[in-house]
C-alpha cells in the first residue's frame, strides 16, 4: 500500500536540502505528528543566530489548512526549545514561502488557513527567510521613490523650462 505521506515527506525533505544548502544546520524531526506522544515541528533549522521550529505543509493548490492544536504545539515546542515558529507552506510549481503562526488567518472555528495567493502576496520568500535577501513590496518602492529626492529633480526641470534657471546651473545642482 502506498504511504499516504508520501509527497508532504518529499516535501520536508526537499525543505530540509534546501535549508542545508543554505548554511542551515538543519533535521527533520522524526515521526512528527501522529507516532509520538509530543508534537513535534517538522523541521528544525539554526544558522547560529537564528533558530525556527517549522511545521511544513503542502498542497496542490488548495488553500493549506492547520488545526488550532498543531499551532499551540509549535508554538509551545519552539517558546520551551528557544526557536522562533515558522509555518512554511508550498504549492506546487511554487516555492516555499514563510509565515509566523501569529500572521495566519484564523478561521471561526480555531484553525488557521493559507491561501496560494496569500502565501505569494504575503509570506516570506525562500532567500529572505535564509537570508539572502530582502523581499520588498510595490508599496514600499512607492514611499521609497517619493522619499528619494525625485520632488527636487521635478523642481529643477520645471525652472528650466520655464527659464528661471539656465541648463548649466540645472546640471550642476543635480
């Protein structure tokens, strides 16, 4: 009989791989969920500095739905363990992406949901969760091109053209 685990276990070992090619040192806890009396995370990763406790879930494409009791039990593993919890969640032809347990939607009947939309418009990707970048937003290019000196460079050319300042003065104050 085929192992009805099977893809979410490739998963977590595709996670584990791709922590540890990161510079993570990185375990799979063995039998998370069901075959021990303590919930485990299934993942557990430490760069030196930072330490997560992730519970890793998977889906085709459907949202990705948590129980309330597997959230408290990662959240209480890692407060006790001194790791940061994580959900890591991913959709197929997608990749990872990372969210804290206190970001999750939380449905009326205390479990916790992650749409695909969600996780690509609001979950942190692979290479900033390990660091390797930061993922910026539309929003914050917008404030950040407002507040970069673009107001001045408009200023300018309008004096230009309408001939309170020569080109020469305008090339020099830019």
């Amino acid at each position: 009989m085929a192992n009805p685990n099977a893809k979410g276990d490739r998963r977590e070992r595709e996670l584990v791989t791709k922590l540890d090619e990161a510079g993570f040192a990185v375990m799979r806890a063995p039998a998370s969920g069901s075959a021990t009396e303590r919930e485990l995370p299934d993942v557990l990763a430490g760069d030196g500095e930072t330490f997560y406790a992730i519970e890793a879930k998977s889906s085709a494409g459907n949202p990705i739905y948590l129980s309330g009791e597997e959230i408290e039990a990662l959240v209480y593993f890692a407060r006790n363990f001194g790791a940061k919890p994580r959900v890591g969640v991913r959709f197929d032809r997608e990749d990872w992406y990372f969210f804290h347990p206190g970001d999750l939607y939380q449905t009326d009947g205390g479990n916790y949901r992650v749409k695909k939309e969600t996780a690509l418009a609001g979950g942190t990707d692979f290479a900033e969760f390990t660091g390797g970048s930061k993922k910026v937003t539309l929003d914050e290019i917008a404030v950040e091109d407002a507040d970069d000196g673009d107001e001045d460079v408009r200023e300018i050319v309008g004096a230009v053209e309408r001939g309170d300042l020569s080109v020469d003065d305008a090339v020099e104050m830019l």
